[in-house]
C-alpha cells in the first residue's frame, strides 16, 4: 500500500539553532466520505539541509508511524545555523 504526507509537515517551537518537526502518515492524498484522509502505518525520518543540493544532509533515525500517536511522527532538529535557511523534507 503507498503511503503519503497528505497533510503534509509541520514546523514550530523554533529557536537559533533547533525546530520541532511532524508528520502524519497518510494512505492517500484525497478526503475520504466522512471528509477526512485516511492514516497509514509506516516508518518516517525527516532530513534537512542549508545547502540546497543537499550536499550536507543530516537525518533523524527512522521513527514507526503507528496508532499510538495517530500516526503522527515528530522529531528535533539540531545543530541548525543561527540566520541561515535550512530545508527539510
């Protein structure tokens, strides 16, 4: 079964140097009848980068996506550079 961001991630908590990410695991990109997008269980790291040919991407260890936490997967991002734009994905 494919699995999907389809509500795509998430940022916040943002200091200097660190940002809070999440995700939640999706089995598709379209609302179901009851107008909501169907969870999926799977594994998930989030990586980012300052560079934009991620030349220096750095990755969080691979996390599951279960019915515990709704299938939402949330992880810290450390180590990040003081007035520089990093990317995640």
């Amino acid at each position: 079964m494919p699995v999907f961001l389809g509500q795509g991630a998430m940022s916040g908590e943002v200091t200097e140097t660190s940002v809070l990410v999440q995700t939640r695991l999706t089995s598709s990109t379209e609302l179901d009848a009851q107008g909501d997008l169907p969870v999926a269980a799977g594994m998930v790291c989030f990586e980012w980068i300052a560079q934009e040919d991620f030349s220096d991407a750095q990755r969080t260890p691979f996390q599951s996506a279960t019915d515990t936490h709704d299938f939402i997967v949330r992880a810290e991002l450390t180590g990040l550079r003081p007035n520089t734009t990093s990317t995640m994905r």
